[in-house]
C-alpha cells in the first residue's frame, strides 16, 4: 500500500527533526522507494540530512523561470503549460542513494508564494504514484491546509511541543481539515521535547478531540544529542542506534507502515 505522510504543526516543534528520523527508520529497514518533499518555505530538510541545497536546486526556481517566459510569451505554442511544469518538477527531483528529495524553495523577489503551492497541490498525487513513501515537510502553520494542498495525503502526522501555541496550532490544524474537508485516513498527534510530567496533558488533550482517526502516536524526549546534530550541521540520518529518541521512532513509527 502506497502512503503519503505528512508532518505539520507550529513552527519550531520539531517537523523536520521528526520527518528525518522517520526517513532514518524507513531506508534501514525498507527498501522501499521513497520521495521526500520539502514543502516549507524554508527548505529545512536538507540541513537535518547533510544534503545542501541551493536556490537553483528547487522548483522554485524552475517555476520562477516559467514565469518569466509566460510573461514575455517565450513558451512554445504547441506545447502545453501543465506539460512544461511537469517536466520542470520531475527535474527538479535530487536522487539520494536511498530516497529522492524535491525542495519546493522560495520563491524569490516580489510576488506571493500561491503559484509554488499550486504547482506542489497539483503534482503530489502524480509524484506519489512512482514511490511506496512520500514524506511532506508541510509549511509551519495553516495556511497550506486552508489551501487545500494535502488533499492527498493519507497520514497526516501532527507535531507538538509542550507549549499552549503548539498545542492551539494542533487543535486549530484539525478544526481547518473539517472546515476544509480535507480527507486523512489517519490523523496522528506527536509529542516532541515532553518531560513526563506533561504527557498527560497532552494525552487529555487528543481524547478530548474525540475524533476516532484522531490518534497520539506517542512522544519523544528532550534530545542533546540531536541538538547537538542539528547545531552542527550533522545528518540525522548517521544518528546511532543506541540514540534514544530513535530507539523511540522505530517502535512508534511501525504503528503507521
């Protein structure tokens, strides 16, 4: 079964760490084929797997080109501009030795950041197609589900930190998925950075939902060694073993493939 997981929440709790061990756990023990799409903004991805990416690199800049033709009609008559953009994203795609990756990027100069998002709303589901995992860094936030551009997500993973923005940004996300009618099979709610002391405010908090595809998937502790990755521009990916946050990902992660 093809799966497309999404990691969202307020900006700072932990999406992309959370996504890169996901990755950690899937290239060790699948051999599945795998996307991962970095859908922020602020193409984060690539600082946590030691993979730099350049503006050139990004579709962003594929597409900001593709403007700059259609405004001073360069494009070829007889040929599409869906077609164009489609060959554009699959270019833009960076082969790693065990997944692939696509960064989004930002747009650069004036203008808004709407033509990225639906060039991204548009081509996941063709994308998703060719590869077992998609993983999406969603932008921190809500305005891509307002959007309308996880319409073909099937997990959508909810990342939190044990603050009340983090935990507002968590409710507010799955008011907007009604508001929007946006379909997930599974809706997961991760903790990240929690003491035990707080486990179960949030564990009230996801019960009091009462939604029934509205699940806590479970929590990771305060990490230094991850810091200490993150602040050196270390892979998380190389991360050992022994590392007891990962040792939490794998067991909590299997719940989902």
């Amino acid at each position: 079964m093809k799966k497309v997981i999404a990691f969202a929440g307020k900006g700072g709790v932990g999406k992309t760490t959370s996504l890169a061990l996901f990755l950690k756990f899937l290239t060790e023990n699948d051999s599945a084929d795998i996307l991962v799409i970095d859908s922020d903004p602020d193409a984060n991805v690539g600082d946590v797997i030691g993979r730099k990416v350049d503006f050139s690199d990004t579709l962003a800049s594929k597409m900001q080109e593709l403007k700059r033709k259609i405004e001073k009609q360069l494009l070829p008559l007889d040929m599409p501009k869906n077609q164009i953009i489609e060959g554009d994203v699959f270019s833009s795609i960076i082969e790693m030795d065990d997944f692939d990756i696509l960064e989004m990027g930002r747009q650069e100069g004036s203008g808004c950041y709407c033509f990225i998002n639906n060039v991204l709303k548009n081509v996941v589901d063709t994308l998703s197609k060719n590869y077992q995992f998609t993983l999406i860094d969603s932008p921190a936030g809500l305005e891509h589900f307002s959007r309308k551009t996880g319409r073909d997500v099937t997990d959508l993973i909810i990342v939190t930190d044990p603050s009340k923005m983090g935990f507002h940004t968590m409710k507010r996300i799955i008011e907007l998925i009604d508001e929007v009618s946006l379909k997930f099979e599974n809706i997961w709610i991760l903790g990240n950075r929690f003491p035990d002391s707080l486990k179960e405010v949030l564990e009230k908090e996801v019960e009091n939902l009462k939604k029934n595809n509205v699940k806590l998937l479970g929590f990771f502790p305060d990490d230094n060694q991850i810091l200490e990755y993150n602040f050196n521009g270390k892979s998380l990916l190389e991360l050992p073993d022994s590392n007891p946050t990962y040792q939490i990902a794998k067991e909590i992660f299997k719940e989902i493939i």
